[in-house]
C-alpha cells in the first residue's frame, strides 16, 4: 500500500514519538473530565472561556 501511495516507511522514532505524544494528550484530557478533575486550567479576573477558543468579550 505504501508503495502504491508512493510513500516511504515511517521511521520508528517518529512513530514512536507521535504515539507517545498521543497518549499524553489522551491522558490530560482525561484527568481534566468532571468526573474526575484532577487537573484543571487556571481561572483568572477577567478570564471568559477557553485558552484554545476565541472568546468574545462582551463589557
């Protein structure tokens, strides 16, 4: 298939580096459900939602 796709094979430590990257994620996103909330982002004054999504700021 890789061939087909003209494609080489992946080597092993970016493979390895992105799986565990993965997990990582995985595992932070996890500990942040409500359920469990072992970690959290920080609330500052001022503050009005997501670090990771634009906000409209409404005064």
């Amino acid at each position: 298939m890789m061939e087909i796709l003209g494609l080489n094979v992946p080597d092993t430590v970016y493979v390895m580096f992105a799986g565990t990257i993965g997990k990582i994620a995985n595992e932070i996103a996890n500990l942040q459900r409500t359920e469990i909330a072992q970690i959290e982002e920080d609330f500052v004054e001022g503050k009005v939602g997501s670090s990771t999504m634009p906000q409209n700021e409404t005064r």
